[in-house]
C-alpha cells in the first residue's frame, strides 16, 4: 500500500483546512420540535397559565406545526443569545405555609 508524499498531505490539510474556514458556520440547534412537544406534554392543565395568559389547555392543543414553530423561535433566540427583555420577567407570590397545628405563622 503507497503512503502519499509528506507534500501531497499537506495539500490535502491545507484543502480541508480552507474548505472548513469558509463554510459558514451555523449554530448548533439548542431544542428541536421532540423536546418542545415533550414539554407541552408534561404541562399540568389545571395549573395557571403564566403571565403572557396562555391556558395550558390551549398549549396541549397547539398544532404540531406551532410546535416546530416554537422550537425555531427558541433556537432563534438562544442561539443568538438574546433573550427578550419580556422573557426576564416573573411575578413571585410567597404564599406563607402554617404549621400544622397553629393557626398564625411562626415567626
């Protein structure tokens, strides 16, 4: 079996080192539409929609292509590592736990 020339491997490298840099690079996928309809599936119906005010119901029933729809726009998004301003956002309720067998809160 020939071997090829130590010249001939550098073109080679040099081939596939210059084909490698000029192909644009694309960003890998963080989600794909699986994952995002798994998700929807372990959505709790009874549960209370979040602030954009969504039923979870509706969320079940989406389309699967508003399933691929929401997985572009989640690639689109954390691949250009941009999260909207909107999506940072949460409103947090503490709701007190009583201890058993009193009344009041501790303190």
């Amino acid at each position: 079996m020939a071997f090829p020339s130590v010249p001939a491997l550098n073109e080679m490298v040099d081939v596939a080192l210059r084909s490698y840099f000029l192909t644009p690079a694309s960003e890998p996928n963080i989600t794909n539409h699986d994952e995002v309809q798994e998700a929807i599936r372990g959505i709790m119906v009874g549960n209370t929609p979040g602030p954009n005010g969504i039923p979870n119901r509706a969320l079940k029933h989406l389309p699967q292509r508003e399933v691929s729809l929401l997985a572009q726009i989640f690639n689109a998004v954390f691949c250009n590592h941009h999260v909207p301003t909107v999506w940072k956002h949460a409103r947090v309720i503490s709701i007190l736990k009583l201890e058993k067998d009193s009344p009041w809160p501790s303190s």
